[in-house]
C-alpha cells in the first residue's frame, strides 16, 4: 500500500481534507461570537517562545464600505478602478465578514520567519474552526495589502504586515475537490545505510 492509499483515522485529518475555498457566500451575517469563538482556537497556532505575533480587524456591516472604499482607492489608474476596482468594491459589500489578520514584524530575520510561519499556521486554523462550524473562508493577498494608502485606512503601524484578508461567510457554493500531488512524489528519505 502507498502512503497516499492511507485512509484518514481521526477527525482532523477529515477536516483538513474536506476543508474548501469558499469565494461564493450567502447574505446571512456571522456573529461577533462565533468569529471570537474561532479566533480564540486559531491562536492556539504553534508559535517560538509563545511570542504570539498577531492581531486582527473585523470588518462587517457598515464597517465593511471602509475597507471597500480603501481598497477602491488603491487603484491609481482611472480605467483599472472603473474595470476591476468597482466589481470587487461590491464583492466586498457583499461578503459577510472581512477579517484582517496582522503581523507584528520582528527586525531578527529568524524571528520574523519563524513568526510569519505562525500567523499562517493561526490562519490555518481558522479555516479549519470556521469550516467545522460550516462558514467558508478564503484566504487574499491581493495587491491593495501592500499600498501605504490602504494600510493607513486599516490602521497598520510601520512594524506590522498584513499576512492576510480573510473574506468569512457561509458558503452559498462549494467548489469541487482539487487534487493534490501525492506526497511520496516529492519526499526525499535519508535513512543509515
């Protein structure tokens, strides 16, 4: 039997292979508590010396038109922002919750990876949370995160990096599996001779 013939034994690895991107979401709200519920699992992420580098912002019902209206004006160019910027500026009225997930940037390039690597490994888990809890998410890291103009409309200090916006919903749609590579197709094994 080959290790990609291995069935999942527990729930986690379940979840992990059921879990999908959601771009299609219902209208329905999510409330303030399930998103601290989730976001108080999703800090559980691994991290070195517990430093715990994160925060968030939560943009949702009204709140959401000043995130829409920041990432409007990312775009410079007239013609873009009619072509792409208003399409997506009414995808993100659209969509329930918009959860911004911040980095605390560390000088120390060591620190700074090993502290990137947990705010995605929190990210993770908040897929996973939300996805058990039957809410969708999908992970952006469009162009408008890194514009100084959008950054200061969000509140980003100097030290900090947005890691990712996380669009939150119930999903209206769920795509179909995408398959993945087997992982014996890329494991290298060094074993004593």
């Amino acid at each position: 039997m080959s290790l990609s013939e291995v069935k999942p034994i527990g729930s986690v690895a379940a979840l992990i292979k059921d879990r999908r991107t959601i771009r299609d979401f219902k209208q329905d709200p999510v409330s303030d508590e399930l998103l601290l519920q989730l976001l108080n699992v999703a800090v559980w992420a691994p991290n070195h010396g517990n430093r715990q580098p994160w925060r968030f912002i939560l943009y949702k019902g009204e709140g959401r038109r000043t995130l829409a209206d920041a990432m409007l004006l990312s775009y410079d160019d007239d013609e873009m922002r009619e072509k792409h910027g208003k399409p997506k500026w009414r995808d993100f009225m659209g969509i329930p919750a918009h959860l911004i997930v911040i980095l605390k940037e560390d000088s120390r390039q060591k620190q700074w990876d090993e502290d990137y690597g947990a705010v995605c490994a929190l990210i993770q888990n908040f897929q996973l949370a939300a996805w058990e809890q039957g809410l969708g998410v999908v992970w952006k890291t469009n162009n408008y995160n890194y514009e100084e103009g959008f950054q200061q409309v969000v509140g980003l200090a100097a030290d900090e990096k947005i890691v990712g916006l996380l669009n939150v919903g119930y999903p209206a749609s769920i795509p179909k599996v995408q398959p993945r590579q087997a992982a014996e197709e890329m494991l290298t094994i060094i074993d004593s001779q």
